[in-house]
C-alpha cells in the first residue's frame, strides 16, 4: 500500500466537500473518503483522511490510484483568487464565509458524469441517485469490501456506457 500526503491549493475541507458526496462509487462518511476504482485490469481501495494542518493523507495500491483521489478532490484546483475577489461582495461574502474550503467532487469516469446530469434533471437529489444506482448496478462492475458495496462505471476503452445499457436486458 503506498501512502501520500497531499497539500490541496487554496482552502480545502474533505468535510465538507464530501458531506453530500457518497453514491454508488464512494463512501464518505466523518471526513474520510472511501472508494474502490479499476486501474488498468486490477480492482483497487482507495482511502484519504484531511490531517487538522489541512493535508490529505492518501492510501492506494498503485500510484495511479492517488492521482485518481487528486483528481476526484479537486486538489489541484485554486479558488483562492475567487474567495478573495469576493470577500467584500455583498452577494456572495456571507456565503463564501460559511462553506470556506468547500470543493463538488468529481465523478471519477465521463460515463458516471453523463448518468449523473441526465437523472439529475429537475428532480429531487435522493430520487436522481436511486436512478443513478439503478442504472449503474447492471452495467458496472461491483466489489465488496467488508459491509460496503461499490460500484465501478465502466469507460469507453471498455465498450462504454450506451453499448452495455443498449445491449442489456434485466431478467425479473
């Protein structure tokens, strides 16, 4: 298992960036972030905590794995110019002041994206990501670690999205 520490650029908070952020692929619960993602062929758990000096503490297998989680968090992504732009601005001051470090994760494939905005679609959240697991269930690839469940989309080097979902058929 290689561990990593990453410093995220500008303000950054996994808590509350992932308050919302659980759904077929991931897990966060109490700040932590949990995920089971394909690299290449193999299956691989991901795990990365926020130290009280800010830095995320990356487990995985492989290094492709902790780019996988930079790339989910939005470390690299410095919103440090907007938060000062606006500090003083009178729409937007109180609100940046309330979710400082607050970043929407990622989805982790442009498939699971795609699924996301098309369920999403003027409907309530909870329903959307019934629909999204629904959807996603038969066409990805599940794994069990311990009582959790997790769900890896599949992309278009694999045959894609819409050549699984257009030749499936769910028996009852």
């Amino acid at each position: 298992m290689l561990r990593a520490e990453l410093r995220p650029r500008g303000p950054y908070s996994l808590r509350a960036s992932g308050r919302h952020a659980s759904d077929a692929t991931r897990v966060v619960i109490d700040g932590t972030y949990r995920a089971t993602i394909r690299v290449d062929d193999l299956v691989e758990r991901v795990h990365a905590v926020q130290r009280n000096d800010g830095t995320i503490v990356v487990a995985a297998n492989s290094p492709a794995g902790i780019d996988h989680v930079r790339f989910v968090l939005g470390l690299d992504d410095d919103h440090s110019e907007f938060v000062r732009r606006f500090a003083r601005d009178p729409l937007l001051a109180e609100t940046l002041r309330q979710v400082r470090g607050l970043r929407p994760m990622r989805t982790g494939t442009v498939a699971q994206s795609l699924l996301r905005a098309v369920v999403g679609q003027l409907i309530q959240a909870s329903q959307a990501r019934r629909i999204e697991r629904a959807v996603a269930r038969p066409v990805a690839w599940e794994h069990q670690i311990g009582s959790l469940r997790y769900a890896d989309y599949p992309t278009g080097e694999r045959g894609g999205l819409s050549d699984k979902l257009c030749n499936h058929r769910r028996d009852s």
